[in-house]
C-alpha cells in the first residue's frame, strides 16, 4: 500500500450541544445567567427578611408604582404628597413603571435590577472580543473569544457592580447596560443605537447626563481618530465611516450638556422650592471644602489643584480608585482614555463628602465599572500591540507561554481574589459579613406580615414602620411610622427596625389609643390600628414576640442560646444564655437574653444591662437605648414557667467590652448564683458576678473584623518589677500595656498586672499620672482598680495568679508632642498616703514606679474608615 492509497477522513463533528458548550459565549451568558439568579434571589431573600426599608427600597417603589397609575413619580415627604422631581429627574422610571402592569409586586424592581447589571457583560464580551482581535497578532485573534469571556467575567465579579444588588432599589444601576451598549455601538459604528443608549443614559438621572455627555466625546474621538488612519471601514463590519459618526457624537455631547443644566438647574430647584422651601440641587453641600454649588466646585477643580489632589489621595479614597481597578489587574491604567468616559461620575464621587460616594458600597460606582472594564481591554489590547512581552509571550523551563494567556490569567486571579475580599457572593468577604452565616434567615416572624398586610384594605392610606414600608406601599398614600398623615390605618411591628426609639414608639401608640384608634390585630410583636375601630386593650399574642419555647419542649423556636447559662437571682428568675447579634462590617452589635421565670415577680421588678469597658467605663446602657420587649412585657407581667427573651438595641461598642446585667427588686440588686454549665463554651468563659450585684458576662475584644474572646490586654506589654508593701499589704507589679502612642485630647488606656500576697485589709487607689520631662503631672488616672468590674483590694485573691487592672488617663486637647513617662502607685484614699515602694532587698525605694515612656503625637492614630466616618461611635473600635 503507498501513501497515495491511505484516505484521510474528516474528524467527525462533535454534537451541537457539546460545540456549544465549548464555544466562550454560551459561558458569557451562563454567567448572566448565574449573577441575575443569584443576586435575584439574594436582594429578594434580603426583602423578605425584612432589611429593606422606606429609604430606599420604599421611597423608589411608591414613586414607580404611583408612576404606573398615571400619578407621575409621586411619593410622601413626611406628611406632604410629593414628587421625585424635588431631588432626582429619573425619566427611566416611566418605562421601567410598565413592570407592574405584568406583576405588581416591589420584588419586580429587585429582579430587574440584578439583570440590568448581568446584562452589562454581553457588550463587555463584545468590546473585548472586537479590541483583542484587533491587536494585529495571530495569537492574539485566536485568544479573541477568550478574552471577551474572561473580560465579562471580571465586570460581573467586581464588587462594585455587585454593592446595587445588595442595598435594596436606585435608578444609577439601569445605567450600566446602556452605558456598555453606547461603548459597543462606536466601536461597531451603529449610530443610531449610540443614539438611543446614550437618550437612555441621560435619562437614568441627571447626573448621567454628564457621563452621556463624555460618551458623546468618545464617540467624536473614536470616529476622528479612525478617519484619521485612514480606515475606510469598520474591521469584520463593513460598515464606512461616514462623518454622521462624529456629527452624531457631538450632537449627544451637546444634548448631555443641555439636560443636565436643565434638570439640575431648573427642574430640581423649581420643586424642591415647593417641598422645601429653597431651591437645591442634589450636588449642593456635598463636596466640603471645594463648595457647596455646582459652580464653586468647578472653580475649586481649576483655581486649587493642590487642594483637590489633597482630598483625592485620602487613603479611603485611594483604596477606591484601587477597588475600581484591581479587578482588571489594572490594566485600566493602559487604556486612560476611556476612563475619562466616566470622569464627571468618578469626580463627584472621589471627591465628595458623603463617605458611602467613594466606598464602593450601594449604587453610585455601578456606572463605572463597564468604563474601567472596558478601559482595561483597551490597555491589554495597547500592550500586545506595542510590546514584544505581551505578542510572543515567554518561556517557562523551556515551554513557551503566551503573553495574552499570562495577561488573561492575571485578570482572572485579581477578579477573584478581589471577589473573596469585598465581594458579595458567596464566596465574599462583603456577603459572608453582612448577616450572620450570610444568608438572611426569614422566620415565622417575618412570614406573619401577611396576616396583616390582608386586612388592610388596599386604597386605604396607612402608615408603617420603616422596614415594613416597602411591602406596603403599593398604594397612593403611605407614611414612615409615627407621622400620620391623612393615614386611617397603621401597623407596627414594635420588635422590628423602626428609626424611632423604642420609648418613643410606645408612647405613639399610647396616643392614638387615647385619641380613637383601636387594635384590629396584633402578634408577636405586629400591632395593626385603625381610625375609629378594634379594640382598645392590646391582646394577649401580641406580646408573643416576647416569648419562647423552653429549650427542652421540643418546639419549634425553642430557645437555643449561643451561649448557654444558668444564672439564679434569688430563685426567682433564671438567665439561661445569650446571643451576640455582630455586625461585623459595620461594627454595630446587640444582644438577646433568654430568661426563664421560677416565681413570681414583684411589680418593681427591673432588668438592666450595661456594656462594660476594661477600666470600668460605661459604653452602652439599657437607660439610653431600652430593650423594647422590656417596654411592653415588663417583668412584673411575667408568669412562673414562662422562657421569655429580651433584645437589645443594636449599638457601635468599643474595641474591647463586656456586657454586665443586673435585676433589681425594690430597689435592691437581686443575689446571683452562678452554677457552672454542662456547655464547654461557658465552662471555659464562665460569667461572674461583681461585688456591686451585677453579673458579668465574658469579655470580647475586636480587632480587625470579627469579635473575639478577651481575657488580657492586646497593647504591646511589657515586663515590669517592682513591689509596693506595708504591714497591711503587699503586691507585686509584673506587666504592664498601653499604647505606644496616642494623640493629644484622646484617652491613654493603662493597664497593670499585679500579684499579692494576700488580700489587704483597706482599699486602695491606684494613681496613673503622665510626666513631662521636668517631672510635672500633665495628666492623671486616679481611682480604684477596674477590670470591667471593681476589683476591690480587700478581695483580692493571694497566690501567683496575676490580677489585671485598666486607669483611663484623659489627655488634655493641648498637650504638647514628645515624650512623657508613666508613673503608677497605690494609696489610702482616705487619707491620701502612699503605700511604699521597695527594692528587691525590702528597703524602701519611694512611693511610685515608672513605667515606661509614652509619646504624645498629633499626628498618631489611624486614619477613619467607613464606618468609622459614619458613625463616630464606632471610631473607638477601628483597627
């Protein structure tokens, strides 16, 4: 047989479904696919859990929904009918407002949200496909597809993109596919749909006009610079490139320009002039030190640069920028040009005043993120072009690897790693922080709002809480729980979020009880009130939200404590564990105290729990913030046999704390006893009670994150030795801790570790005092040892177990920078004298022992993060 016998056959041809499968564009939109399921489902689950709320879920909604019912984008501004006209111009809400007449439910918006942003990658795919292909290198266009996939799926796992999907409804997200729409259709030269992206982009709201604007000089560039190649079609398109192209875009420039003066300057002041009073315009106040009108910030931009680049390098803000790009492996920073595309949006967040602005949190970087994604193909595609690394690759032990393959690899490796550490998928950071496990529990609770949502009849003007507000406001005239308005109806749910404090929600009620309202309905925690009907006493169920199975009834709900108990106050009443609700993000925490009644309480009976600090200081407190189930179900109506729980208000804690309960009777603290718990947790963190009555639960510290367990100081410690004695006492200081360095005006936590001999027979003070270098006193921390709770010197415990002890030293707001030496010692507080300090052969020494040096500096401490910028409370657990 020769060679010219041998017949070479075809390889067969695989199966349809199997050459799909293999091609990148059906995993383009497998991915769409999975981010709108998943987000859908997410912000929908987030819904129901009832962490939605009037702003600004409900506020959108009842201005769509009324939209849909010819009232055109009205909503309630306390108890005045509106518009949304007075802060926003958002057209996009007309067409959007046809969703509910095919399903009326807010859930719609949830859904259409999340798609809107899928849909986004389908022109990223697109753009990159095109730009890479267009490199001028055969590896390169047969990476093309490659790359439009690998591209898409860096835009859908940017946590950027992803922040809308998670905080509720807002007009700016609709804009990411169209803005990705208007970048496609100048690259494939199909002007009349850059037309209509672009219309559709100003019409999002009025800020996008200027991002319309941009696109429109994009376009004029993009078609200029062609012409000027002399590129007589559109590569693989074969359309021409006619002059309509830049025309085109300059008339889009000149359009944007038109609608933003026009809506933010005549349409926004003219209403919010009739809702408030004075003319505004979204941007106004928003922008601190560069002005408080369009104008001055304009002139800020020109005349004070220096004052500008200041603001933008903030490390907040840098990290921003950083979150915006590393998704990308920063090859945005290649592709600048487009970037300027989004700089009117990227200005008025980077340099804005509002902290959420330049987070990367909720809706306002959305828009961005098919710019830079974009930008990020353009500067991959520059790459391959002008450099030999990225055409022909490298070698590795001989084997050659692509520069377009590493390139696309890096992309890979920065989007998921960024996704694991601020996203909010399930593999994210930002998702695994937000409720506890992540996923938001919907319990029988939350279900129960239907009970009561279909007694009210659906044109009747209510008003609701604010996290119920958005499952009821599919109606012409609701109000934000406790305004009224022309309201004949209101439900409250008393255990939920409700803006208000809870004694103030109480005496709401109270009032429209005595001023003719009645109870409809009410349970577990849900009162449902009516003009002029129901019932005037509030029933039994509703203090349901109050109550639990006991852990051992087998039932649904039983009480099942985080931490385990058991804690007697003098027989009557049992702790049997407790909760840490921790929002770790936003580092804001709370408590529930499961509680089981063994006898009748008296009518004076009172529950109260403090947050502790190390050195005795309270930082939270159930006189300011009450426990509403104690408002409503107060333990004198307890019954024998009843497991109830009480929760907490939630609050902004410091790094380090412990929470301390008391119960009183007639005054008097009731006796605890505390029995050791078969639960391994609280064996090896028991609670104990304090000499002053209360019952002092573990310590937890935070550090970076999530609380953890407390049992010493954190600062960097150090060995100390020194003896203070007298015939009565004698102690031995063995560590001690405190910042290296703090700032003037702030607080110095000391902390000292001692061993004594024995219990003393008086009680001591203990004095931390700051010296200057001339031995002056600047600053002092006198008083009785502290840790969380007194720790008188008549009980402390003999032997080598070291007793902890925390002074708070308040430095003066003027304290001079340098270097200052701590000095601690003990006295007799009643009659000022020392107790001596003595060397190592028992010969007295003086009467005080210097620690060590401290450096007082203005310019110490760490920069405020998010949370910390909006909330300062929660300043004092950053770091």
């Amino acid at each position: 047989m020769t060679n010219s016998d041998i017949v070479f056959l075809p390889p067969p041809k695989p199966h349809p479904l199997v050459a799909l499968v293999r091609r990148p564009v059906f995993w383009v939109w497998v991915l769409i696919l999975i981010f709108t399921v998943w987000f859908s489902a997410y912000s929908v689950r987030l819904h129901a859990a009832h962490l939605t709320y009037k702003a600004d879920l409900g506020q959108m909604d009842l201005a769509i929904w009324n939209t849909s019912q010819g009232r055109l984008l009205q909503e309630i501004k306390g108890e005045t009918v509106s518009t949304r006209l007075t802060d926003h111009v958002e057209p996009i809400f007309l067409p959007v407002s046809a969703l509910f007449w095919l399903w009326d439910d807010v859930r719609a918006l949830l859904i259409l949200q999340a798609a809107a942003l899928a849909l986004g990658a389908w022109p990223i795919y697109l753009l990159a496909r095109r730009r890479i292909a267009e490199s001028a290198t055969a590896p390169a266009a047969r990476m093309a597809e490659k790359a439009g996939l690998v591209f898409a799926a860096a835009y859908l796992l940017t946590p950027a993109l992803q922040a809308p999907a998670a905080a509720e409804f807002h007009a700016l997200p609709l804009a990411v596919p169209l803005i990705a729409w208007a970048l496609w259709a100048v690259e494939d030269r199909r002007w009349l749909q850059f037309v209509i992206a672009s219309v559709l982009v100003m019409s999002v709201q009025e800020g996008m006009a200027l991002v319309a604007a941009a696109l429109g000089v994009y376009a004029t560039a993009r078609e200029i610079g062609r012409r000027r190649a002399g590129q007589v079609a559109a590569a693989g398109s074969g359309r021409s490139a006619r002059p309509i192209g830049a025309a085109l875009g300059v008339t889009v420039f000149v359009l944007g320009l038109v609608w933003f003066y026009v809506t933010t300057f005549v349409v926004i002041p003219h209403y919010a002039g009739l809702a408030y009073g004075i003319g505004q315009t979204p941007y106004a106040a928003r922008f601190g030190e560069l002005g408080d009108s369009f104008g001055g910030v304009l002139r800020s931009l020109v005349t004070r640069p220096l004052t500008v680049l200041k603001i933008a390098l903030e490390p907040l803000r840098l990290r921003y920028l950083f979150g915006l790009l590393i998704p990308t492996a920063l090859l945005g920073l290649f592709g600048a040009e487009i970037l300027l595309v989004g700089l009117p949006l990227l200005l008025a967040n980077l340099l804005n005043s509002f902290p959420l602005q330049y987070s990367g949190e909720l809706h306002y970087s959305a828009p961005l993120v098919p710019i830079f994604t974009f930008a990020a193909v353009v500067g991959l595609a520059r790459l391959i072009r002008n450099y030999k690394f990225w055409r022909e690759g490298f070698q590795v032990n001989r084997r050659p690897v692509s520069g377009i393959a590493f390139a696309l690899g890096l992309v890979i490796v920065c989007a998921l790693g960024y996704q694991v550490a601020d996203g909010y998928s399930p593999i994210g950071k930002a998702f695994r922080q937000s409720q506890p496990g992540g996923w938001p529990q919907v319990t029988a609770h939350h279900r129960l709002l239907d009970r009561f949502a279909a007694q009210i009849p659906p044109d009747a003007a209510l008003s609701v809480t604010t996290d119920l507000y958005p499952h009821l406001d599919h109606r012409e005239l609701i109000y934000q729980f406790p305004i009224l308005g022309e309201a004949q109806w209101a439900l409250v749910d008393v255990s939920g979020t409700t803006d208000e404090h809870p004694t103030d929600v109480q005496e709401a009620i109270g009032k429209m009880l005595a001023a003719g309202w009645g109870v409809v309905d009410a349970a577990d925690g849900y009162i449902l009130l009516a003009q002029g009907r129901g019932e005037t006493e509030i029933p039994a169920d509703f203090y349901d939200f109050v109550r639990v199975p006991a852990p051992d009834s087998g039932e649904a709900g039983a009480a099942q404590p985080q931490y385990p108990l058991d804690v007697t106050f003098s027989d009557k009443l049992r702790l049997i564990g407790y909760d840490i609700v921790d929002n770790a993000k936003w580092r804001r925490t709370n408590f529930r105290f499961y509680w089981e009644v063994l006898k009748p309480l008296t009518p004076d009976t009172a529950i109260s729990m403090q947050v502790i600090t190390p050195d005795g200081a309270t930082a939270d407190d159930t006189v300011q913030r009450p426990m509403p189930a104690l408002l409503w179900y107060p333990p004198a109506r307890w019954q024998p046999g009843e497991t109830l729980v009480t929760t907490s208000v939630p609050w902004y804690l410091p790094r380090a704390w412990a929470p301390v309960l008391t119960v009183t009777a007639g005054g008097e603290a009731l006796t605890a006893r505390i029995t050791p718990s078969s639960s391994e947790r609280a064996t090896d963190r028991p609670a104990t009670a304090s000499i002053d009555g209360r019952v002092q639960l573990p310590a937890w510290e935070r550090r970076e994150g999530p609380l953890r367990p407390y049992a010493s100081p954190s600062d960097p410690r150090e060995t100390a030795s020194a003896r203070f004695e007298n015939e009565d006492w004698r102690v031995a200081l063995t560590h001690w801790a405190a910042p290296i360095a703090v700032a003037p005006g702030e607080k110095l936590s000391v902390s000292t570790n001692w061993r004594a001999a024995n219990p003393a027979s008086t009680d001591y003070n203990m004095f931390v005092h700051l010296r200057d270098e001339s031995g002056r006193t600047v600053a002092t921390g006198d008083g009785p040892p502290n840790w969380f709770a007194p720790l008188p010197t008549s009980r402390w415990p003999g032997g080598e177990d070291g007793v902890w002890t925390t002074h708070a030293v308040d430095l003066p707001a003027d304290l001079t920078s340098g270097r200052y030496d701590l000095v601690v010692g003990w006295y007799d507080w009643q009659n000022g004298a020392r107790l001596p300090l003595v060397d190592g052969l028992g010969n007295p020494a003086g009467d005080e022992f210097v620690l060590g040096p401290v450096t007082v500096d203005r310019a110490v401490g760490l920069a405020p993060d998010l949370p910390c910028l909006m909330a300062k409370e929660s300043c004092a657990s950053q770091g």
